[in-house]
C-alpha cells in the first residue's frame, strides 16, 4: 500500500526497537468510504443470512414434528 501511495511510513529511532507509524496518504483517506460502504453491505448481508438460518430452523423443526406425528408402518 506504501508503494502505491496510499500508506506513509514512517520510522522513528534507528535501533531495536523502532517506532513505526502508518498513516493514511490523501489518496488513501478517498478509500474510506468505500470500505466504509462495504462494511454495511456485509453487516446486511449477514443479517439476512441470520434471518434466513432462523428461518431454515424454523422449518426444520416444522418438518421434524410432522415427521414425527406420522403413522408407523409396521415397526
């Protein structure tokens, strides 16, 4: 990211252990809101995957009571 300009490094002291700061370049600050809007995207789309495995449940334990009501056939 540093090479294509959208990190600044920079380096403090000159042994063990040295201090190393990241920042955002100015062409990296218009990245924001893109992955800002990608975050809310897969917020929804995990809500929706919430919703949709509650309602799988849902029908699986539907399913699994009628299967359990049902007649015997001989056993």
């Amino acid at each position: 990211m540093i090479r294509f300009g959208i990190l600044q490094r920079t380096g403090f002291g000159e042994k063990p252990p040295v201090e190393v700061e990241y920042r955002l370049t100015n062409l990296g600050n218009r990245f924001v809101a893109i992955i800002d809007q990608v975050r809310r995207l897969q917020e929804d789309v995990d809500r929706l995957a919430v919703l949709t495995g509650a309602e799988i449940e849902q029908s699986g334990r539907s399913s699994a009571k009628r299967h359990r009501s049902a007649p015997s056939r001989g056993r």
